[in-house]
C-alpha cells in the first residue's frame, strides 16, 4: 500500500502556504518545484496525512517521498518532522526546497547545511527536526523593491510576467538538482546548479 510504513530511500519538501490565495506567489516556490519534480519524474501527489499533501516518485531507482506541508509556512516543521520520523528518514536522507529573497529570480543555492537565514519555514524545520545539517535548495525570489517595502507582502506576491522565463528555468534546475544529489551527492549538485 501506498501510506503503509516503508522505507522510502528519500524525503523531498517543497516549502510554501495551502490554498489557492497562495498559488504561485514567490513564498510558494517549494510547492512548484515540488510539483515539477513528481511530473518529470512520474509520480503524483495522493492524499493529505501527517499534515502534508503526499506523493511518491522514482529517481534512479530511490524511492522518493515528495511533500507539500499544509501547515502554512511558519509551522512547516510539524509536517516534516512528522514525517521523518513516521518513515524513519535520516537527516542525510531529507532535501527541502524554499524561497530565497538574498537571490535573484533564477538563482538556485544548494547547501548541505547552515542556519535558517531569517526563513520562518526553515527555521521551523530546524527546531522540529533538531539539527540544521538538512540539505537545502534555496530558490532565489528577488529582493524586495526597497528597504519600506513589507517583507510578508513582497514574498505573498505573485511573480510578474517578466520573470517566467527565469523561473521556468530555475525550477527546471531545482528538480534537476534534487535528483543529482540523490544519484552523485550533493557537491556535485553544488557544481552544476550553484548560481
């Protein structure tokens, strides 16, 4: 059975907020790559449990779970813990995806660990998981206009038209990066998308 407990190979969460009001607004860029990953790679999300929309997919072989917390951004821990520790995923074994307004749009940076860089989803990750050694994919969003700008607006609103042509291409690379890091490790993930 789909749900029942089994060892997945590995854990992927695209960070981002439920509901349509959200779709496709730059703290919703987790949840895009996520989606882009399970459609290149012949999976499908199912149903919602452990407070995350689940679907599994095969990378070369791994069993990959793939999830969408629906717990809004700032509580994300609860589901990703919930589900590393339900299936029994390591920490070495577990990749998440969010937003990042240091970067411009296009712009991926791959870590293997590091502090949760003022992103609340991040940040609740850490603390529920116990440990910031989590590897990352940080997906650039663009900074804020300017300094007064409200930092909450800014990554609610959804991307102009004329960053679809470097989105597109960083979510292509963002799901090509998860699966490089699952068949050659993540320094090599590093030297092919690191922008």
């Amino acid at each position: 059975m789909f749900f029942s407990k089994s060892n997945y190979d590995w854990l992927v969460v695209g960070l981002g907020n439920p509901g349509n009001k959200y779709e496709n607004t730059r703290h919703n860029i987790g949840f895009m790559a996520a989606d882009l990953l399970m459609a290149e790679n012949g999976g499908s999300f199912g149903k919602t449990k452990m407070e995350g929309v689940m679907g599994e997919c095969k990378i070369a072989g791994n069993r990959v779970l793939v999830v969408k917390p629906q717990t809004f951004m700032n509580n994300s821990g609860i589901c990703v813990s919930k589900v590393a520790k339900f299936y029994k995923i390591p920490l070495e074994r577990i990749i998440i995806i969010f937003d990042d307004i240091s970067l411009d749009v296009g712009k991926l940076r791959i870590r293997k660990k590091g502090s949760h860089g003022g992103h609340n989803g991040m940040k609740s990750v850490i603390a529920l998981l116990g440990s910031d050694d989590i590897t990352r994919i940080k997906m650039g969003v663009g900074a804020k206009p300017h300094p007064d700008y409200d930092l909450a607006d800014w990554v609610l609103s959804k991307f102009p038209k004329t960053d679809s042509e470097n989105l597109k291409t960083a979510l292509n690379s963002a799901q090509k990066a998860v699966r490089e890091i699952i068949v050659n490790g993540i320094e090599s993930a590093q030297n092919l998308y690191n922008s």
